[in-house]
C-alpha cells in the first residue's frame, strides 16, 4: 500500500493519514466550483428586495439645542428617493453638547435600520 504512486507526494500521505477519520480529500478544482457555488447563495436576493438598488445614499440630517429647561433634538431623514421624514424630541435632564449629539447619531441610525438603511451620509451642525 505504501509503493503506491500516489503516496509519494504529500498530499498522498495527507490523504492517507485522513483516511482514519472518515475525511475524503477533494481536488482543488472541485473546490473551485463550490466557491462559486457558496458566492451565489451567500449573495441571493429574494423577490421583495429584487430589482432595487440604491443610487443614492441615505441622508441625516440632525440639529440640538441646549438651554436651561432641556435640550431640543431635531432629525430630518432624507431617503434615497428624496422622501424627507422629520423627528423632534426634547430631553429634560440637562446634557452636555456632545453628549445630546451622541444620543442623537444612536436614535438617528436606529430609525435608519429600521427603515433598511444600508448607505447613510451623517450631517451635522457641528
């Protein structure tokens, strides 16, 4: 069994020493073709989502205000076919600038997840 050709090389012995544990070596042409094979599943698109494509990005747009009563929190949405979408909200405990512009951008991108967002331009005041 050992004079065999094939046992000569190394993936002989490779294949050979596998061969304990019920694994079967695959040439690399075969590897090819599931590589191929895996790129078309992993990348399907199903019916709903077939046909679309996004040229242009998503765009928020977001703006706060600070003062001595709360601080003010506007976000305007603008989608990739120009729907433009508004939201306020005031938050009562006092925040430092940064700190309320930070919890805008997290609310901003959960809406945006929501809606599918994918490709998103951030534009703020500061």
């Amino acid at each position: 069994m050992l004079s065999k050709p094939i046992l000569h090389s190394r993936v002989g012995k490779w294949a050979l020493a596998l061969s304990e544990f019920s694994l079967n070596y695959q040439p690399l042409k075969a590897i090819k073709g599931q590589i191929v094979a895996d790129f078309i599943v992993d990348h399907y698109l199903d019916e709903a989502t077939q046909g679309y494509v996004e040229n242009q990005p998503w765009t928020l747009y977001f703006d706060v205000s600070s003062h001595k009563n709360g601080t003010g929190v506007g976000i305007f949405i603008l989608s990739p076919l120009n729907i433009p979408t508004k939201f306020k909200y005031k938050i009562k405990d006092f925040c430092s600038d940064n700190e309320v512009e930070y919890e805008t951008l997290i609310v901003g991108s959960e809406i945006l997840l929501g809606l599918g967002a994918k490709n998103v331009v951030i534009k703020g005041n500061s």
